[in-house]
C-alpha cells in the first residue's frame, strides 16, 4: 500500500509554517496516478497555506511496480531506510537507489520498459564522453524513451537550462548489455546505486576484459 507520513514545513518566503504530506511509499498498482506525480515531480510539491508560495520538498519516498518486479528507493540524502532491507530478499525483484528526482524519475522509465539500467547508464557515459570531445556542455543527460525506429532518445541539459533531444542507434545499448550479462557481477539481492560513478568504474572493468 502506498504510505503518507503528515509533517510540517516552514514556507522559505514568509516563514510561515503549513501542513505538509510526504509521499514515503508509493505502490503504483494501488495508486495508478502517482506515476504522473512523479514523471511531472508533484509528488514532492508543497504550495504555502499563508502566502501560496510552492516548493519542492525532497524526502526519501519508495517506488513499488509489483506487475513490473522492481522498487526503487529515492534517497536525497544517500542513506537506504532500514525498512527497505525487508525487501532485499525478494525474488526476481530488480531494486534500486536513487539520489536526485532525474534519476529517480529515470529509473523508473528504464525499468518499467524492462530494459537493463546498467546497458543504459554505460551508454549515456559514452554519449557524455563524446560530447565533452566535441565541447558540448551539459549538466545532465537523462534517458527519455525509446522512438518507432528503435532510437534511444536521450535529453540533453544545458547549462542554461536549454533541454535538447538526442537519438542514438539501439547497438551501443545492445552491446552494453550483452557486456554487463557477460562480464559483470551485479548482486542480485539488495539495493543497488547503478548510476554515472557505477559506470566509470565498469567501464574500467570491461576495458581490461577485452
């Protein structure tokens, strides 16, 4: 079931303090909607009683799929709740941790469409590394879909906020992925951050294993 823990929040405008209700565990096949709360982040959103100010307030909130076998643990701080670890023993289950609501947002795109977010976090270094040689900035590079010719459409972020759109052939992914099963020992119980810095670091591994 998802869970809503009631807590107050002093409005960073007036200073006001107001209700506030945190969404710290969502399961989607009881509340269908909360997808769209979270694709659009309203799920974090706080609008001051006093002065209507609206806010972003980040806590740790946790994503179940039950039909698509996978959570994944938002954590601004870093830090994995202790409850969570109840799920850890949960077979076929795919669970991971999130630090930011990009990669929150993202993680739950790549693994409702059953693809491997590992494949995917080594293809957007690749994209990253190949933009920083043609001296094309970006604060971030997030996974946005998959196009009707098999693209992988990517969003590039400026650093003025200017959002670009990207789409590279399915093979750098699918050679990735045949990679990560083939070479790489991911545990399968427990949380797992499979980000940019886990990327890097495989991408060292894979390099010595060919």
């Amino acid at each position: 079931m998802s869970e809503i823990q009631n807590n107050t929040f002093t409005c960073p405008q007036c200073g006001e303090d107001g209700p506030l209700q945190m969404w710290t565990s969502i399961n989607v096949a009881h509340d269908p909607d909360a997808r769209r709360r979270i694709e659009d982040l309203s799920v974090f959103e706080w609008t001051c009683p006093n002065c209507k100010k609206t806010a972003l307030v980040l806590h740790p909130c946790l994503y179940h799929d039950p039909a698509n076998e996978f959570m994944v643990w938002f954590a601004p701080d870093g830090e994995v709740a202790e409850d969570t670890r109840d799920f850890s023993q949960l077979n076929d289950y795919t669970l991971r941790t999130t630090k930011t609501p990009n990669e929150f947002r993202e993680k739950i795109n790549i693994l409702e469409r059953h693809l491997d977010d590992r494949a995917l976090e080594l293809t957007k270094l690749i994209l990253i590394m190949q933009l920083s040689r043609d001296n094309v900035d970006v604060v971030d590079v997030v996974f946005h879909s998959i196009d009707t010719s098999g693209r992988f459409v990517f969003v590039l972020v400026h650093p003025d906020g200017v959002e670009q759109y990207l789409r590279l052939p399915p093979e750098t992914y699918q050679k990735f992925a045949n990679d990560v099963r083939d070479y790489l020992y991911t545990p399968a119980r427990g949380f797992q951050t499979i980000d940019l810095n886990w990327a890097k670091d495989s991408l060292e591994l894979l390099k010595d294993m060919h």
